[in-house]
C-alpha cells in the first residue's frame, strides 16, 4: 500500500512500535529547538541525564519569547540557556535574531527530517515538508540525550487545494477556513497534509503560515510536500544541498479528505476568544479598531512584511489606532531595510518592535480596556493579550494594514490595489547571530552559569493503587495552558520559578485556586473537551503537581499536555460517559481503588464519596506511561535507566 509524506518519515525514523493508528511509537529525532520560555526548563531537565553533548544531528536554543529584562530573571536564564548550548553542543541563536519558528524554517529546517520543539508551533517547518511536532521540555531533553520520541501513530488527513488565491486573500484565510471547517479539536490525533494543484502556487513562507496555524486544530503536525518551490526557497537560503524530493504515493490512503478551493475563499476573521470563531472580514465591516499587531511566527515572513508595507506606502495610519511590526527575523528585518521598505512602514506611524514574539504572549503591545485588537498571530484566548477585557480578533497581514489605515474592520479587497511581490532569488545570509557550541574539549571546562531565580523542580511522587482527593477545580470545555499557566510580561520571567509561578495557576478561571488547592494537599482538576490545548508549556502541568493536582479526569485531552501531565506523574484519566462529567461537583471528595489494575484493564471506578454515585473511567496508558506514573514522572523513570 502506498505511503502519505508523513508516513514516509515515519518508517524512517522508527525505533519501536507499530505504524498502525492509535498505537504508540517511538522515533528517532534528527533535530530539536527550544525558546526561552520553555528552554531553561528543558535544559535543567536535560542537565539532570548527565549526557555530555547533545545527540541530535542539530539542536537549536532560541532566545525570542521573553527578551524585555524588565529585571535580572530573563538576563540571567538568557545567559544560562547561552552557557548550556556553548557546553552540550547546541547552537544558540541570540536574542534579536529571530522567533525560533521563522528562523529555523529559513536556516536549518530540512525537507525529510524529524524535528521537536519545545513549543507547539514547532510544525511551521512541516511548510518544508519536515516532520517537526511540538512537545513538552522534558521530551526535548530526551530526544536531546539520543532518546526516542513517542507519540501515538496518528491518523492522515489531506487538505486537497484546487484554484489559486485572489488579490488580498491569503494563507492566513486557508488557515482560518481549515478552522472554520475542522474546529480547534478537528485535528487531535491527525496529520494534516496539504495537497492538490493549488499547493503550487503558494510560497514556502505561505505554506509555512497553514502548518504554522495547524497547531490551533489540536493536530499532531502539518505538512507540505518537498517540491520545487521548496527546492527555490532552499537555494535562496544557500542551501540547495538540503532539498529532498518528498511527495505522497499515488495509493496513499488517507482517514478523510477535505477540498477546499483557493479561488473562493474570502478575507477570514477569528472572533474572541477562540481561533476557530471564524466569520467573513465582510460581515463585521465598520467595527471600530483600536489596536493591530503584524507579526508572529504566523505572519512575520519577508513576504508578508512586503505586502504590508507596500500597502502602507505613501499613507498613514488612522490617530485613533496603534500600530506595532514585529519582523519575524533578522534576515527579514535586514532585508526589509535594504529593499527599503522598513522606510514605508515606519513613515505610516507604525511602531516597530524587535523580532521576537513580542505582543503575541502579551509582553507588552496589550489593549486598551475592553479594545478591539486585530492580529495576524494564531490564538486570541482569553486574556493572552494581557488585558483581561481585551478582544482580540485573528487575521491576515492585507486585513491587518486594512484596518490600520481605516481605523476599522475592512475588508482588504476593497483597499487600492499592490502590485506582486516578488521574492528575491537569494536571501540576505548572516548567521553571525547563531552563537557555535564549544569544541568537545574547550567544553569539558566550561561552567554552567545559573541566576539566583533558578528554583528547583516540584517533587513528583509515584502514583498510589489508591487515589483520595478533592476535586478542587471544575472547569468547561476547551481550557487552554494560557488558562491553566498564563504567560504575559508579568509571570513570564518566572519560568524557572515553580513555586512563584504557582500563585498565577488559573488565575483566568479562578483566583482561588492555588490557596485552596495547597490547603487541599492533594488534589483532582474536573475538565470538560480538549482540556489542555493550545502551548506546549510543561509548566501547565509541573505547576499543578507542584500544588498537589494528582490526576485530571476530562472529557478528553489536547496531544501535548496529555504527554505533559503524564510526564509530570500526574494521571490523566477520561469520562466513559461523558454527561458524568455534569454529575460531579466542585469540593466533592472523590476516590479511585485499585489504581494499578484500572491501569491494566483501561477501565477505572470512580466514586464521589460526597454524592455516593460511582462513574466509569477510560485510560489507555502505555507500558511505558504506566511505568512512568509509577515512577513518580519522566525525570524518575530516565533515572532508573530507562533511556
Ligand atoms: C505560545 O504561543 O503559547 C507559546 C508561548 O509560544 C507556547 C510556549 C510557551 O508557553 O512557552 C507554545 O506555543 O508552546
Ligand atoms: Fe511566539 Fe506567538 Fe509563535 Fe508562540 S505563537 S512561538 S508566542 S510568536
């Protein structure tokens, strides 16, 4: 039977498992990246395995989540992060130089190869036809340390695209029509792969927007084919030598197709507080805008800073609305310079910012009370942006400048026609930003450097046959990490600060939960569907631990942070029925006997002590995930020698 793409790189890469849907399998990883936000994390997890060097072919430490150093906390993880990657092997990309997505797409991302990121818009490279899949930091730290990467053979999806985009439609408004169509849990448990005729008229840069977002439908990843488009945008990069052939097998079998026909598509629009509340640009025309942010690594390529400062040449943005740029990277930054458009963009009155991630995790560019806020980046939960009221709508770069220039939402089909942009046949290459790793020898004496806000991990303790506890939290459907763990300009320079982290666990939903939780001791979260979607950040679930959260029991899970809580030792457990979920209430006394057999049999009873009714659970853990809740977490089970 022929092969998807995605199933090609998987038999290549597979260590243990079989490849049939729904089974675990373990992979072996060509490359990794971090960011800061997850990085320090990841690198004292890492730290923990005694590996003297990385073992990957490529490992990447990105600093672009959090370079404000409103306080020494970023400097010194910035420096530790800088003083890991000279030591093991890494090669660090320095403040400044880009978003780790961006980057790595232009500078090392390779057609054919398998890459996890420590964050979950790691699948931007599946636009190169990379089988690249975001994943908690101890995951990294393993694949890191030459160990295997599990994940549950997913199910293939193909997006079959025909036609070709109209003037001021964009890949952006494929990524929110694939929303529109699939929601953001349409994708769990699948790999996206994008096909059809009208693939061929979309850039690298355009393909890498549709992966990019395909994080938002939940999927394992996103990917492209490696054709000639990528072969051109490879030898603009310098670097022909990578390109490889890739392409699915004619009988290539898949578990649902989808068309989707770019000639009539519309300028799209994601609605508060969710990226699959998608409307037509058109049908919220004249709603007034306070604030619109370009860039993000949705959004932020040299292709979509052409088209935006072409439109915004020669005009100037309305006084009522605030404009920010964040070009992607420095080479999009350099070349914008040097092509002289960054003149146009910055005579319009826009604000431009670093390249880093910059206002799309709420460090700093917040709205103004209850403002309207149109962005080109890929999620508008609930209070990301940093201002609680705020409301966030997702869009395109041409919908972005549309609303700039008029002060509100505008369809940009009705903005003075642009040219076509162009791209260069060679790119501005400067790499002098990518700091290399030390000799193997220069190495063995080089000392970690480690800042005082550095805390120790919580303790995990091994699952128990029997499970007692309150279940302090009950929350609805969709609960994201941004809920769970929020990020921002306030906590976000305590990643490395379990314990001061903890007062902000959500703070979204409820304030009250970090005291009661500690006063509980020991405690079960209550979730609805999709629970744990959106980041990858392990802190959603070393967090909890450390406020004493032992299982979760939801409707279902998002893929990473089910792996996260796992990790973690925390054990994740679902609903048989799910309308049970109704019948528990917040502070019921709930208890689980004969934890180690349910695990077995997949099937649990829980009983409310406080209402006297009992409830099915499923689980469908691995050896290997039993094994790990066991051991009290990842960390411990790697320290048993379990590689
Ligand atoms: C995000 O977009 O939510 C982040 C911030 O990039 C996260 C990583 C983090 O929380 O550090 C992600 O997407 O994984
Ligand atoms: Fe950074 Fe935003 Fe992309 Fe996350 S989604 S990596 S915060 S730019």
């Amino acid at each position: 039977m022929g092969l998807t793409i995605a199933q090609k790189i998987i038999k290549e890469h597979l260590i243990k498992g079989e490849m049939t849907v729904g089974n675990e399998i373990a992979l072996r990883i060509d490359q990794t990246l971090t960011q800061d936000a997850t990085g320090t994390m990841a690198y004292l997890e890492f730290e923990t395995m005694g590996v003297p060097r990385v073992k990957t072919e490529l490992s990447v430490a990105y600093i672009d989540h959090n370079t404000l150093q409103s306080g020494f906390e970023n400097a010194d993880d910035h420096r530790y992060i800088q003083s890991v990657a000279k030591k093991h092997g890494l090669k660090f990309s320095r403040p400044g130089n880009g978003i780790c997505h961006q980057v790595h797409l232009e500078r090392f991302g390779k057609p054919g190869k398998t890459l996890i990121g420590s964050d979950s818009h790691t699948p931007t490279c599946g636009g190169i036809g990379m089988l690249a899949m975001g994943a908690g930091g101890m995951d990294v730290a393993i694949a890191m340390g030459g160990g295997a990467y599990y994940i549950t053979m997913p199910k293939m999806y193909k997006v079959n695209l025909t036609g070709k985009l109209n003037p001021f439609v964009t890949a952006k408004d494929v990524s929110l029509e694939i929303l529109r169509i699939l929601s953001v849990k349409g994708g769990v448990g699948a790999i996206i792969e994008w096909g059809g005729e009208g693939i061929k008229t979309l850039s690298v840069p355009e393909r890498a927007t549709i992966t990019n977002m395909g994080t938002e439908l939940g999927a394992t990843t996103s990917i492209f084919p490696s054709d000639e488009v990528t072969k051109a945008f490879l030898k603009a990069e310098g670097r022909e030598a990578d390109f490889v052939l890739l392409e699915s097998d004619a009988d290539a079998k898949y578990d649902r197709i989808i068309d989707i026909n770019l000639s009539e598509l519309k300028p799209l629009i994601a609605c508060p507080h969710s990226p699959d509340n998608i409307v037509t640009v058109e049908s919220l025309k004249g709603t007034k805008v306070d604030q619109v942010c370009i860039g993000s690594c949705t959004n932020s390529s040299l292709f979509d800073m052409l088209k935006m400062a072409e439109m915004l040449k020669g005009k100037t943005i309305k006084p009522e609305v605030s404009l920010s740029v964040s070009p992607g990277s420095k080479q999009v930054l350099g070349m914008l310079a040097d092509m002289g458009a960054l003149s146009h963009i910055i005579a319009s009155g826009a604000r431009v910012l670093e390249c880093a991630c910059g206002p799309c995790i709420g460090m700093g560019f917040s709205p103004n009370s209850a403002g309207v806020s149109l962005r080109t980046f890929n999620r508008n939960f609930e209070g990301r942006s940093g201002t609680a009221d705020g409301k966030v709508y997702l869009v395109s770069p041409e919908t972005a400048v549309a609303a700039a220039l008029t002060g509100e939402i505008t369809d940009p089909r009705f903005m003075e026609p642009i040219g076509e942009i162009i791209l260069p046949d060679v790119f501005k290459i400067d790499d002098s930003a990518v700091i290399l790793p030390a000799d193997e020898e220069e190495a063995e004496s080089l000392e970690i450097l480690r800042g005082s806000n550095i805390k120790p991990f919580p303790e995990s303790k091994p699952q128990e046959n029997l499970l007692r506890a309150k279940a302090v939290l009950k929350v609805g459907d969709n609960i994201t990490t941004d809920h769970i763990m929020p990020a921002g300009a306030k906590i976000l320079p305590y990643r490395s600060n379990i314990p001061y982290l903890s007062k902000f666990c959500f703070s979204v939903c409820d304030e009250t939960f970090p005291e009661r939780a500690l006063e509980a001791k020991e405690s079960i979260i209550i979730g609805g569907n999709n629970y744990g979607q959106g980041s990858s950040r392990e802190h959603a679930a070393l967090v909890p631990l450390y406020l004493g959260v032992r299982a979760v029991i939801t409707k279902s899970f998002a893929r990473i942070h089910v792996a996260n809580l796992i990790n973690a030792g925390i054990m994740p457990l679902t609903f048989e029925n799910p309308d049970d979920y109704d019948k528990i209430n917040q502070e019921d006394i709930l208890s689980i006997s004969d934890v180690f057999e349910g695990m077995d049999s997949g099937k649990m009873i829980l009983a409310d002590e406080t209402t006297g009714e009992k409830f099915n659970l499923v689980c469908s853990f691995t050896q290997r995930q039993k094994d790990i809740l066991k051991s009290g977490g990842l960390l411990k089970y790697v320290g048993l020698g379990n590689l």
